[in-house]
C-alpha cells in the first residue's frame, strides 16, 4: 500500500538494511573551514548507516566548493522534478498554450443541436482553475494534492476550479445552441493514459480538472457532538459523499478517514475539534475524462444550455475519427495560461499529477503519445543541456519511480545548462524559495541569514519499516542555486539516501538539517 504524507513523494514497503562506506577523502574539495563544517553534519550519528551525495561549485567558474560522492547514483525523490520540468521547457516550449476546443456534431435547428457536442482535450494542467483574477496561475505553500497526508493542514487556492468548464459552456450558449439533444463527449485521446508515480492523484490524462480530485471541507458543528459539516469542491452529482463526522472537544486532534465505495462513492468518517479550522481531505477520481465529462455537462446547464446526456452514467456514443476535426463547427475554445506558469506551480509545491504529465506533453511535442517515449526524447534534451546520459535513470515524472537515480553531479550539471538557455529566468522563478515560499516555505525561521538567498526543489521519498515499525528515509534532496554572504552565485545538490528514523521522527527532520547546511554554505 502507498502513503502520502509530504509534499514530495512517497512510497511504503518493506526496507532493506542498506549501509553505505563512508566517501573517501578525496571525493571532498573546497575551504578546510567549510568542508569542516559540512563534515561534522554529514558525519552525524544520525547517518551512520546513511548514503550522502554532494556538490557545491561555483556557478560562473565551475570550480568546485566542497563534493562528497558526487557521482553516485541516488534516489532523487522529487528533485527528479527539476529534470522533467527542464526538459518540458524546452521541449514544449514556456509560452506554449493549450487549447481546449468544443465542437458540434451535428446541425442546430431553432437552438436545438440534433447531435453530439465534444471537448477536445488539449492537455491544459489546470484549465484555468488556479487562475486568480488578473488570470495569474496561483498556488499555496500546501497543496491539497496533499490534504490525505495528516501531516499538514492543507489550504485551496482562493480560485474557481471550474472556471474553463464554465467559460467554454458560456461561448456554447453564446453561439446558439440552447438545447444538446445527443451526447456530449470528451475526446482524451491527445496521449495515452498512464498513472503517475507519485503520492495524491495519479490518474494521468490528457484532461484535467482540478487535479482530477474533489476537495472535501469538513467543518466543526454547533457544538461538541454535533455533526460536523461537509461540503466538497466542486459540487457536482458525479461524487456521491455519504459523511458522518462529529464535533469532538476542543483541541483534540482530527481523525478523519476517507473511503472508496464504488467508481464515484466515497464515506467520510470520523470526528474534528470544535475550536478546528476547516479541513481539507481529498478524494482522487479514477476516471478523469468521465470526471470531466459530468462537470461540463453541469456546466452546460448552468451555463443556460439544457444538455440532456445523464450526469451519473458514461458517455454513450463514439468519438469523432481525429481528421474529422476540421470539417465539425467549433463552437468554444479556451486557451491556458503559458506553460511555464503550470510548470512553477509544479515546481512550487511539488505537485505530482503534473509532473508525471510532462513525459506525455513532451512526447505530443515530438508526434508521440506515451509517456515513455517523453522520457526518451527527455533523455535527449538533458544531453544537450550537458548532463552526462549515464549518471541519472527515470521511470517516470514525479520522482517515485523505482528507476529514478541521479548523481549530485548530473544534476549540477543540468543547472549550470539550464543557466545557459533562454528558459532559465521562469525555471530558477518557479523554484521554492528558502524561508519564503513553497516546500521551503518553513524550512528555516524567518531570521535566518540564508533566507530569500536559496532558490531550490526538495525531495522526500520514504518506506514504513514494518520490521521495526519506524520509517526509513529513502531519501531527502534539495537542489537549486542560491547567492552567498559574500556575493558568489553557487549551484549545488545535496542527497542523503536511507536513513532510519527513530519511532516518532519525521523527514522534516532532515529537512531541517538541509536547511541548516544552506545556512552553513551561505556563510562561507
């Protein structure tokens, strides 16, 4: 069984005792006063049975600063990011935008369209759901893929999920059809389906709408013993919720438990304090383009269009041939936002349903549809960024893949190419920023010298050791650039590879200590 619980990614099952040789002497360079430093962390008690990989170099000269087994090979975690995002950039391009189109299938006579309406999905991440009044893509520092993870409180974009639905349901009823007789139908046929690697939904599909989840809001009721209040987001007949929640005492903790009943049921149980803020929990769909399916035909009718296909049951009828396209009527469009503002998002909060898209994106770049395909041409960008083939393997976007390894010095490597292309400003802009933002928004406090100075992407992937019912990390990574005290632009990767932790330890516990050795390299 797979658990969520960062935002990064995660995986548990049974671990096996790994013990790494300390990196000889000469893997290290740079000041004796920061290797010291540096040392004295990485040679800890904590990790004695651990793996640390390392390089700092100098980001205009390429001297290295201080390296510890750079050029093994390592769980990266969601460091994996910063390659499928990369390469998404160049291949797809950071101004591209996505056209999600409607067309009809059939004639209209007096409003009436005798025939089928059907969206083309066009590979859009967010279809205007994390857009913000000025139509800025937004995040917040804790995603709600996140939300099932019980290790942090959540929080929704204060933006319209269905804001693409509504907007082509509008120019549907703008263009004279006030009455759909046949079906309407979502084409997803841009790349083939596949799931994605990492923790929250996994569904990967050329159509998503709001992360191909419905968000669950619990709130307290009146009173202790009281039933709470549920709502999700969207509302919508597709999900059927049966809740049953109390109001328990103030300040104990919430115990919240979602589960599955059938495609489209789920139950809600448990209780959340009286004094608690509302609570976000999630439920993953399993079918998007049917998720998506139902939303539009809401949206239809709310849009003042009476669409007669049932909301609750799969869509009859076949799709059209691709080359007939050109010759039905289109009758909506809506185009996204720039590419490169969904890949910030991705990068932000180290969102894993779009990470594990980018493959597939890349592919349609390249007149592929797998996500295979994607990771091979990926191959190819990072070759000519600069990043030696042989030092990185992935099996997928997200970074928890069996296969993902890189070595701390494959991943310098693709940020000193990166630095060199015109992609570099939105990428470095999209990275989490120390003490500020994102998954480095609480990493360190807020009078820390380094803070606002790191730009970088984390990493957390983890096993539940149920021999000694604790956790092994299985890694923890952070990787970006950052300016120092003195001035000096740096690019570095720190990996720490297994590392038990004791019965109730965290990784942001190691977390931490990343963060204290951006301080201890800030200060050089």
């Amino acid at each position: 069984m797979r658990q969520a619980l960062f935002p990064c990614v995660w995986a548990v099952a049974a671990a096996a005792g790994l013990v790494a040789v300390p990196a000889p002497a000469a893997d290290q360079a740079g000041p004796s006063s920061l290797g010291k430093k540096l040392d004295a962390v990485l040679d800890g008690p904590d990790y004695k049975h651990a793996t640390w990989g390392v390089l700092v170099v100098d980001a205009k000269t390429g001297e290295t600063v201080y390296a510890r087994n750079p050029d093994a090979l390592l769980a990266p975690a969601s460091v994996t990011k910063l390659f499928s995002c990369a390469a998404a950039l160049v291949a797809v391009g950071p101004d591209t935008r996505f056209e999600t189109a409607v067309h009809q299938r059939g004639l209209v006579l007096k409003g009436t369209l005798l025939g089928d309406l059907v969206l083309v999905a066009a590979g859009d991440l967010t279809l205007g759901g994390r857009a913000d009044k000025s139509g800025k893509t937004v995040f917040k520092d804790k995603d709600h893929t996140y939300a099932n993870s019980g290790l942090m409180e959540a929080e929704l974009t204060d933006t319209d999920p269905l804001a693409g639905l509504d907007a082509l349901a509008r120019q549907v009823k703008a263009a004279g059809i006030n009455r759909v007789e046949g079906e309407v139908l979502v084409d997803d046929r841009l790349f083939a389906r596949a799931r994605g690697s990492g923790s929250g939904p996994d569904a990967v599909s050329a159509i998503t709408v709001n992360d191909n989840l419905v968000d669950v809001i619990i709130e307290p009721g009146e009173g202790e013993g009281k039933p709470a209040r549920v709502r999700t987001r969207p509302e919508t007949a597709f999900a059927q919720v049966d809740a049953l929640v109390a109001t328990g005492p103030a300040g104990s903790a919430p115990e919240i438990t979602l589960s599955g009943v059938g495609p489209t049921q789920f139950a809600v149980r448990g209780r959340i304090a009286k004094d608690a803020k509302p609570l976000v929990r999630i439920y993953p769909v399993e079918d998007p383009s049917l998720f998506a399916r139902a939303l539009f035909v809401e949206a239809l009718r709310r849009a003042g269009v009476a669409a007669a296909a049932p909301v609750v049951r799969p869509a009859g009828g076949s799709l059209p041939g691709k080359g007939e396209y050109d010759k039905l009527p289109k009758v909506a469009a809506f185009t996204s936002a720039p590419f490169h503002e969904a890949v910030g998002v991705t990068l932000k909060v180290s969102h894993n349903l779009y990470a594990s898209t980018l493959p597939c994106l890349v592919a349609v770049a390249k007149g592929e549809r797998t996500a295979e395909a994607g990771l091979r041409e990926e191959r190819r960008v990072l070759e000519s960024l600069g990043v030696d083939p042989g030092t990185f393997s992935f099996g997928g976007g997200a970074g928890g893949a069996n296969a993902d390894a890189v070595s701390a010095r494959a991943t310098v490597q693709l940020l000193r190419g990166m630095a060199k292309r015109p992609e570099w400003e939105v990428y470095k802009a999209g990275l989490p920023v120390l003490g500020v933002d994102g998954t480095l928004a609480e990493t360190v406090g807020t009078d820390s010298p380094a803070r606002g100075k790191v730009h970088a992407k984390t990493g957390t992937l983890i096993w539940f050791d149920n021999a000694n019912e604790r956790f092994l990390l299985r890694s923890k990574a952070l990787a970006g650039v950052m300016t120092t005290k003195a001035g000096t632009e740096l690019q570095f990767a720190l990996f720490v590879n297994n590392v038990p932790l004791p019965k109730g330890v965290m990784a942001t516990r190691e977390g931490k200590v990343l963060g204290k050795l951006c301080e201890i390299i800030y200060d050089q």
